[in-house]
C-alpha cells in the first residue's frame, strides 16, 4: 500500500486525520490524534510506504503540526519494519 501526504495534508490535525483514517482505517474517524495513528501504524501486516511530498512547502505555522506527525511516522517505522517513510520534493522528479 501506498500512502500519499502532500503539503496541504500536512496543514492541521482537521485536513490530516480525516485524510490518513481514510486511506488506513476506511472510515474518516476512527484515528483522530497521533496516538491513533501509531497504534494502526503498529498493526499494518502489508507493505506501507508512506510518501511525503512537498514537505518544504509547509507553511511556517503548521511545521509544529507536521513534525510531530512525522515523528509518529519514524517512531512507528522502527517498530514496524513493513513501513518505510519517503520524501519527495518537486525537484526530485527531474
């Protein structure tokens, strides 16, 4: 499985858990805070890779918001060696 998050996800915790309980959980609820998101992260049996785009794109306000997401997605990629975190930027596809 492939999990695409992008700048405008990474935005606020009302753009981003929606998005990610969709894509994980398939219902739009189910992982609301990033303690959610580590749990289901932890239980993933599948390949997961999870690729950020646009990181550097984030606005100055929401960067609080954004590393701490990224810091469940590492923390919960040294747990569970099916997910692998990477990163792409616009200038990376030439």
């Amino acid at each position: 499985m492939i999990l695409m998050i992008d700048d405008v996800k990474m935005v606020n915790a009302d753009m981003f858990y929606p998005y990610v309980s969709k894509a994980l959980a398939h219902d739009m609820d189910s992982i609301a805070n990033g303690d959610k998101l580590y749990e289901k992260l932890c239980e993933v049996e599948e390949p997961l890779e999870i690729m950020i785009h646009d990181f550097d794109d984030i606005p100055e306000e929401s960067l609080e918001f954004a590393k701490g997401v990224l810091s469940v997605f590492m923390d919960a990629r040294m747990k569970n060696k099916n997910i692998t975190v990477n990163f792409i930027n616009d200038g990376s596809y030439r």
